[in-house]
C-alpha cells in the first residue's frame, strides 16, 4: 500500500508557495494578489503541521497554525475591504492604475 510521508506534504507545500509567489509577482489584480498570499500562508500552515506530525512536536505547531488561520482570516477581511473601497473610488482593481494613492 502507498503511504504518504513527510515528503509529500513538503511537495504538496512547495508547490502551494510557489503559486503563491508566482500569483504575487505576475497578477495585477488586487483580489489575486490576495489570493496569492493565501496560498503562502497556507503553505506555512502545511509545513507547521506536517513537522509536528512526522517530527514529533507537540500541540504548538497546531497553535501556530491556528493563529496563522486567524492571522489569514483577518489579513482576508481587512485586505477585502480596502479593496472593495479602492474599487468604489476609482473603479478598478488592478494594481498599476491605483497610482493615485501615493499622491
């Protein structure tokens, strides 16, 4: 029977991260940015868990990843208004054409 190992996870993790990063740098789009740090963060909540299961650690790598959720959670909310206000000033999202916040 195939068991699934720790290199699995770290695999599945990598490939999260790298979505992620890749969604941050290509993406101009606010809410795929945002997307796209929910990826990395998310990858972080893999690895936290998957060390704590196959590395013995006890219960703190599942408080870190709960308040990574929780940290996740928030970022999502507050990031999402912020867009949701952009949007209804300047009637877009993309991140090039939202150079009139700087001034």
């Amino acid at each position: 029977m195939f068991e699934i190992g720790l290199t699995h996870y770290l695999i599945v993790s990598a490939i999260l991260f790298s979505l992620g990063v890749l969604a941050l740098s290509i993406r101009r789009n606010a809410v795929l940015m945002l997307m796209g740090v929910e990826l990395i963060l998310n990858s972080a909540n893999i690895n936290l868990l998957a060390f704590s299961r196959y590395k013995g650690l006890a219960l703190e790598a599942h408080v870190f990843a709960l308040f990574v959720i929780i940290l996740a959670a928030a970022e999502a909310a507050v990031a999402l208004a912020i867009v949701l206000h952009i949007y209804r000033t300047n009637n877009t999202i993309e991140a090039d054409r939202i150079s009139a916040l700087k001034e």
